[in-house]
C-alpha cells in the first residue's frame, strides 16, 4: 500500500506538475528550453487545475448518471432490495470527537442514503475496508455515524475492500447468496460510472442514488475563472476518477464476479 501510495500521488496531478517545476528549475542552466517547456506545462497545469470553471467542465464530463427524482425515493423498493454506501477514507484522530471520523463526502454520502433509506425502508450494507492498515474499518466509521448521527441502523459492514472493484465484489458475497441482486448504489456523481460498472460486473441490478453533483454552474464571481485553492483538491479528485476508469476497462473488463 505504501508503494501504491508513493506512485499514486507523483504521478498524478498535482503531484507530477509540482516534480515538472521541480524539474524546471533543476535543468534552467543546462536545459534552459526543455526547463521553460517543464515549467510551461507544471504551471499551466495548476492553474488550470485552480479554476472552478474547469472543475464544473471536467466533472461534468464524469457525472454521466442523473439524479434520483425526489418522487422515486419513495418507490426504490419496487426496484431494488438494499442500499450500498461507498466509503471514501477519513478524517484523522479529531480532538473533538476523540477517534476518527468519515469524511464530508462520505457524511454527504451516508446523509443521502439515510434519507432514501427512511423513504423506501431498504436496508443498508456500508462497503470499505481498513484505511493504510488501521481500524475501525470505514465500514464501521460510516455505520456508527449513520446510526449516531442520522438515526439509521446499518443491517450489514463490508470491511475488506480497497477500491471501487473490492467494494463491488465483497459485497456480492454478502448479498448475493442472501438472494439480494437489485441494489441502489450511493457514491459522488463523478464516481458513479465506475462504481455501476463495477457492481454490475459483480452480479448486481443496479439503481444509482449519485450525489455531490460538481458539474453544475460553479456560481463563483466571473464565471470561475479565478483560481480557488479547493479547486485543485477538486480537480485531482476528478482527474484520479478518470484514471480509474481507464483503468478498470483495461483490467477489469471481462471479468465479472457473480458470487
């Protein structure tokens, strides 16, 4: 995980545009026109990467899946037998809570299916494993905190998994042999492709609940064109779910888990 890690987060942006003017400014004597060309692309590529107008434009590339209309929530029952919640990581030891915490986009996440979960009374199954190595798992973190802060048991805690796939395939061999095929599936719009890609690969009808639309009109002061340093966390978050999803019809495709 540690090599997975380092890899990640270089070759990624922001990562490989900080290593380009890194490298800019290490070959400006020797190199002066590869140096300009280094620091052109490292420089471009954060300040595009600041911009809330390209975060609105990339995601809006990403969020292929509609949102539920608020009148289907109500119904999901007649189209699906569980609510899966994906995790996305934590927050470290806060001082104010004492132990760690889900993230705002996995509270965003649980507040969401809590809500169609009170609506159609599915039941729900949250799907994450142990994050770096150390419990709970985000499985537990986000059913404590759907049960504690939203009032939602969790019928069923997924703690294995590590990605996107993972999530999918062990919670088919959760649900799966219960005789559970049709499930709603709740993660950030811009993840949502891959997240239906992988469950259905897994064996699974699935209704995609998205949430955390960022592809809509950034309502920043002139059109966002200014750069906001969210806006990069942003941006590498979507440039990271494009990735992935390169990723997984490369190495995943073909091979489905029904379990």
């Amino acid at each position: 995980m540690p090599f997975r890690y380092f890899v990640k987060q270089l070759l990624l942006p922001p990562g490989i545009l900080l290593l380009l003017l890194l490298a800019a400014w290490w070959l400006r004597r020797s190199r002066p026109r590869l140096a300009g060309v280094c620091f052109a692309i490292g420089f471009g590529g954060l300040w595009l990467m600041s911009l809330p107008v390209v975060v609105q434009w990339g995601a809006k590339a990403l969020e292929r899946q509609p949102p539920l209309a608020r009148e289907e929530w109500a119904t999901l029952a007649q189209r699906a037998e569980a609510i899966v919640v994906l995790g996305s990581g934590r927050e470290r030891g806060d001082l104010a809570w004492g132990d760690d915490q889900p993230t705002g986009i996995g509270l965003e996440r649980q507040r969401y299916a809590a809500r169609l979960a009170k609506a159609s009374g599915l039941p729900i199954l949250t799907s994450g494993g142990l994050h770096y190595g150390t419990p709970p798992t985000e499985a537990k973190l986000m059913a404590d905190s759907l049960r504690d802060d939203f009032g939602m048991p969790v019928r069923w805690q997924e703690g294995e998994s590590r990605t996107t796939w993972e999530n999918a395939k062990f919670s088919a061999g959760m649900l799966l042999p219960q005789g559970i095929k049709r499930v709603v599936v709740v993660t950030q719009a811009w993840h949502m492709p891959r997240a239906v890609w992988s469950f259905e690969q897994a064996g699974f009808e699935v209704v995609p609940a998205p949430v955390g639309f960022l592809g809509t009109d950034n309502a920043r002061p002139f059109g966002g064109w200014l750069p906001e340093f969210k806006s990069i966390w942003q941006s590498g978050q979507l440039l990271n779910e494009a990735v992935g999803q390169v990723g997984y019809s490369l190495f995943y495709r073909g091979d489905a888990h029904h379990n």
